[in-house]
C-alpha cells in the first residue's frame, strides 16, 4: 500500500514509519513545529531517510497539502500531526481549537478530495475524563477535564461524521500514554530518565495512575488493524495501570536522587486504564512489553544519548 503519515518526525509517527516500511511505501509529512526540541524531529526524520522512507517538510493545515494529496495516490493516511499536551492547552485553548481540530478537519477534507480510501486518527484515552477503573470504547461521553481532551473529543466527531457523509473507512486510535526511546520530552517517563542521567531531582506532579504503553505495542496495534481492515474506535493501552510515584520512588532510590513532590496539575486526570478487548477481538491487539521492560529501553536510550 501507499501510506502517508502526517507528524511522521513525531514520536508516535516516526517509529509507525519504521515499522510500516518493510511492507509498505511510506511517505512521513512533518512541519517540525517547536512545541519540544526540534533537534529530535531532524534526528528521527534523519533515521527515516537512512532507512529509505520519504520525508516531506510542510504544514498539512495549510492549502498545497491537498493539492499533493490528489497527486499521491494513496491508499491509507495516519493523521498524527497534532499540537499535544494536556497543560499546555490550558494556556492557549484556541491554538487547541485551531490545530487539534481544524487541522483535522484540513486533513478530512483532504481525504475526501483526494479519494483516499482509509483514514486513521491518533486520538486519546483523555477523551474519557476522570476514570474509576478500567474503560471500554463506548465509555467515552466527552465529559472531559481539558481544552487538550475537548479538541480530541471534538476531532473525533469531525472524523465520524466525515465517515458518515463520504464513505471513506475511519479507525480511530485511543492511545494511552505513550512511552520508549526517542519519546515526547514533555512526557513523565522521558523526563524522569533524563533527570534521573544527569543527576537532577525528579519532579512529581501529584499521583497520577497510568497506563503506560509501550511504543512497539502502539505501533503494532496500528499495523494490526491497517493489515485487519479494522473500521471504528479502538483503545491502544496496555491495560494495567502504574503508579507514577511508584517509578518517581523507585530512580530516586537507584540513582540517589531528591524527589520533589509538587501539586497536581490543573487539567490531568488522577487514573487512565484501558480496555482493549474490543481491538483484540478485532485485529489481534495484545500489548505485552511490561513497564520494567520499557522503562530499561527508555533509560539506556538516554544514556546513548548523553555518552554519544
Ligand atoms: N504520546 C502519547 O502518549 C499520546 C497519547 C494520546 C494521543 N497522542 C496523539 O498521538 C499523536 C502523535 O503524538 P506524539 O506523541 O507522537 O506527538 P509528537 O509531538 O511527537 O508528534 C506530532 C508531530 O506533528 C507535527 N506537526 C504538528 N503540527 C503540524 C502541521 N501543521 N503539519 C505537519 N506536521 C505537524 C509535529 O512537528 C510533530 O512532529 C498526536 O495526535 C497526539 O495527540 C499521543
């Protein structure tokens, strides 16, 4: 197939690319926006490229991105470009509106334009708001606690409703948090391994309960269900959720390091627990790196880095 990513220099893109390619032709578009260090964009793009996949630099919310779309024949698009972040979107709610939802719709309509057959959207286990135990794909009301969440919600609407009108076949991915090597900055795991490296004190913002999710079993979700022509809403979790503080604890010991205990940030939730039967049953999911697993991948990834 003929396979277009949008945010392919991302965290989640890159590593679908890489894996999408020994099957596939796969083209990433990124606009290498600086909402964390641009240099690990260009360092993943620069992988990609050694390994033979095309990488396009351009912003898909803006007008030629159609116009190159009508032009690619292609079969199925990721869209994985997004402005993330749950704090972040408290400050700017309207660039949330712009570019988690506006973009979206861009790329939809793209879609439509273009003929493309199959669209894929990254959306988020924020979707559910505030959870008391582990949450199934119809549990979703939109009762969310962020302008990040209602974007993805709102965007997720867009994506039905464009299914519903053209036809095209939608899947839509809740991705529970996301963690591995070259992974978002901005994310606890990330944080805490680099802090941990360089000897600094871990900052803990509350007690969050996670769900976290190895990379390879993201993408291999995502590959199951281009391969499966799975159509609909699929949580992408691990389904076993860890204590953040537990891990935060567990570096501060290993490295000793200061652990700095701070207030819970507006906007995150206190618990995210998937389900994921609905996506086993559809295509296979079947999550299996553990946290200690991941969490020593995420730790020797940083360590490359620092002595490279
Ligand atoms: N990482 C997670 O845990 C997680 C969890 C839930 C949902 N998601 C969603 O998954 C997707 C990928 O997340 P990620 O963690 O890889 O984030 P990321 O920030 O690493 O990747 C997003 C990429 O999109 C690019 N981009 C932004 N605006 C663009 C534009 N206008 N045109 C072209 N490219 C643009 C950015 O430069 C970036 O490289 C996002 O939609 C995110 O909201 C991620």
């Amino acid at each position: 197939m003929n396979i277009v990513i949008t945010g392919g220099a991302g965290f989640i893109g890159s590593a679908l690319a890489l894996r999408l390619k020994s099957s596939h032709d796969v083209t990433v578009v990124d606009a290498f926006t600086d909402y964390y260090d641009i240099s690990l964009k260009r360092k993943r793009a620069d992988l990609l490229l050694d390994h033979g996949i095309q990488v396009k630099e351009g912003d898909v919310h803006l007008p030629w991105f159609k116009e190159w779309c009508k032009n690619q024949k292609f079969d199925a698009l990721f869209h994985l470009a997004a402005l993330p972040g749950v704090p972040k979107s408290l400050e700017d709610p309207h660039r949330y509106i712009q570019e988690d939802i506006g973009m979206t719709v861009t790329v939809l309509e793209a879609v439509r334009e273009a003929g493309i057959p199959r669209f894929f959207f990254a959306s988020s286990s924020s979707v559910y708001g505030e959870q008391s135990g582990p949450v199934r794909e119809k549990d979703a009301t939109g009762d969310v606690v962020s302008p990040y969440a209602a974007a993805k919600y709102g965007a997720e609407s867009f994506c039905r409703s464009y299914q519903h009108l053209y036809g095209f076949d939608v899947t839509i991915f809740r991705f529970f948090t996301v963690y591995g090597p070259m992974g978002r900055p901005d994310m606890a795991l990330d944080r805490f391994a680099k802090q941990a490296l360089s000897g600094e004190p871990l900052s803990l913002f509350g007690d969050p309960v996670r769900d976290f999710t190895y990379i390879d079993d993201i993408t291999q979700g995502m590959e199951q269900a281009l391969e499966h022509g799975a159509v609909g809403t699929y949580n992408l979790g691990a389904g076993l959720p860890t204590r953040l503080s537990e891990i935060a604890e567990r570096l501060a010991a290993r490295y000793g390091l200061e652990l700095v205990r701070e207030e819970k940030r507006p906007g995150d939730v206190s618990l995210t627990w998937s389900d994921c039967s609905a996506a086993e049953a559809a295509f296979g999911y079947r999550p299996c790196v553990t946290i200690n697993q991941g969490l020593k991948q995420v730790l020797s990834w940083h360590e490359q880095q620092i002595f490279a």
